[in-house]
C-alpha cells in the first residue's frame, strides 16, 4: 500500500460493514461504527470513482443520490460477502474462545475494524491489541478522536509496517503477554502481504503465543491470481480496483497446501471454507442476497505445539 495514504480497501470495508449493519435484511453482524469510523471525504470520493465508471447520460441521475449509489457500489463489489461472513465467523470463533479461557485479542491490519469500541460483555476483560500500517492506524485514531471516543482504554494501538518489521516484533513493543492464551485475527491482509511476510506472520503467530491460541484469517486461491487465470467477471473488477487503489494483491495461499503450510508453522488447520461454503453457512435463506466470490477463503487454526514462553514457565 501506499506507505503514506490510510487503507483504501480498510474504509470500504468498514463501509460494507455498517451498510451491512444497518440496511440487510437479516444482518450477520451490528457494526454502526463502520461508517462513523469513515470520513466524509472519503465517501465523496468513493462516490465520484462511481460516478467517473458510468455513461456520462446516466451521471446526473446517480449524482442525485449518492447514498444510494455508494450503497449499491459496496453490494456489489465481489469482497462484500467474504467482508460480512469473515467478520462474522472471526467473531464467533473469538467468543468460543473467550469462553474457553482466552484473555488477549490480537487484530492483525486491523483497518476500521469496530470491535473494541462495541465489547459484546463477553469481551469486557478481553485485552485487545490493533496492529496496522501507520497511515490507516493515525487516520482511524483521529476518527476515533472526532467521534469523542477515548481509545486507550479499549485497545492498545501497535504501528507496523508488515512488509518491512516483522509481527513478533510489532508485538515486543507492546504489552502483549506471550504467556497468555490469545485469540489472533488476520482479516482481508495476506493478500496485500508478500507470502515471505505471511508465512512469517504465520509462525511469529504460533511462537508469540501458548498451545490452544487461535488464529482465523482469510486468504485468496493463489490460482486466481496469476496473470491470464480464468475468474469471474466481479473478481477481475475488484483485482483492477484494488490495485488502482495501490493495494495489489500480492500474494495467496493454494487450498490443497494451506494445512501442510499451517503445520510446518506450528499450527492446527481446524476448517478452511471457501467463499461459497461461507455464504451457505450464513445465509443459508438467501435473504441478504449475498454473492460469493469462491476464491476467498476464511481459515480457522490453533497453535498446536507449546510456546518458548510456556515451557520456560
Ligand atoms: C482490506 S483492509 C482490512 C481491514 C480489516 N481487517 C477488515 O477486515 O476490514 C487491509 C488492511 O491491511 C493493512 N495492511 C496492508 N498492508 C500492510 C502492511 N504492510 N503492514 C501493516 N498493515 C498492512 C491495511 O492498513 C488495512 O488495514
């Protein structure tokens, strides 16, 4: 990403998530932060990259009313239902965690995510930690800030360029205890990492924390991401726009080598669903509409072998 703009891709999601929230007919999810979270500048500008795709006839009509047209340009970008249902499935796993004894939350690119600023009460006593690229850490503080929300109390903020520090050392500087059980979510990041950095993150993931620490993230089919690969029409789209928005994908994971990858990690693979088993489990009525891009993938692990931290202890 550009090391000096906030994530673009970081205040769509949000965007979808809040549009989610509040207009879907059976929502997954309660995020009314996502938009609060998000300039309106940004929203502007979101509106006229819309506006400059369209006919020139059909402009004065969709300028009318952006709202709609934001609405509709979020709906049907192909990301939206892997957004909704990752969310929503990280947020599951992180309570069965908590209840089975996990004391830190660890958002890894954690972009606008609202978590630690809605706690469901099963997560009062939870320690959350955000890492994230400077740039869309500092824009989402001084939001935070705006909305009259005094985040230090909910969250501990860590800094990091993932490309270029590695995540256990994000997490030296900071008072996450690798003693400590820890729920670990990595959400719409691998694909902007190189795989060097993810296979990394990965094992920094399994060193940093005690056997029984968890770990949901989603990855997309590296297949899909080679030069000339056959995919749908919506995932070449979003692939054009992620990278005129100067977040690439760079890299992916192959499903058939994901556990074997995990594994060498030091980490369980527990399931790995693609994009349509993911809309099936969530909505399973259809009443959300949700289209699934098949490429993207949602994996949940456990650390499977004891931390440096907890043999020493
Ligand atoms: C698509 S957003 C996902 C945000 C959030 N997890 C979500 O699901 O909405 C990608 C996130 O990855 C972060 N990111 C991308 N490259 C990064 C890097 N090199 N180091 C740290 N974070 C990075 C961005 O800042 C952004 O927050």
């Amino acid at each position: 990403m550009n090391p000096l703009d906030a994530s673009r891709t970081a205040l769509a999601t949000s965007l979808m998530r809040a549009l989610h929230s509040r207009h879907d007919p059976a929502p997954l999810l309660d995020d009314h932060w996502g938009d609060r979270l998000v300039p309106d500048t940004v929203r502007t500008a979101l509106c006229q990259r819309v506006l400059d795709g369209m006919p020139p006839t059909a402009r004065a009509e969709a300028a009318a009313a952006p709202a709609e047209l934001l609405a509709q340009s979020l709906r049907s970008n192909a990301a939206y239902a892997d957004v909704i249902t990752r969310a929503r499935y990280a947020e599951d796993a992180l309570k069965a965690a908590v209840e089975r004894g996990a004391t830190q939350y660890v958002i890894i690119g954690a972009g606008f995510d609202s978590f630690a600023y809605r706690r469901p009460i099963w997560a009062a006593e939870l320690n959350v930690y955000e890492i994230d690229h400077p740039a869309t850490q500092e824009m989402k503080r001084q939001r935070l800030a705006a909305c009259g929300v005094d985040a230090s109390v909910s969250v501990e903020f860590i800094a990091a360029d993932l490309s270029a520090e590695t995540l256990g050392s994000a997490l030296a500087r900071s008072s996450f205890q690798p003693g400590r059980w820890t729920f670990f979510s990595w959400l719409g990041v691998t694909m902007y990492l190189t795989r060097e950095a993810n296979l990394s993150a990965l094992a920094a993931i399994a060193s940093s924390a005690p056997e029984g620490s968890e770990l949901v993230f989603n990855y997309v089919d590296q297949d899909t991401l080679h030069p000339g690969a056959l995919v749908a029409e919506a995932f070449s789209q979003l692939k054009s726009a992620v990278s005129s928005a100067g977040e690439a994908f760079l890299s992916g994971f192959d499903p058939a080598e994901v556990r074997e990858q995990l594994q060498a990690a030091g980490l369980l693979l527990l399931e790995d669903l693609n994009g349509d088993q993911a809309v099936a489990r969530y909505d399973v009525s259809g009443l959300n509409g949700l289209r699934s891009a098949a490429a993207a993938h949602i994996a949940h692990a456990r650390v499977a072998r004891p931390s440096p931290a907890r043999m020493s202890a």
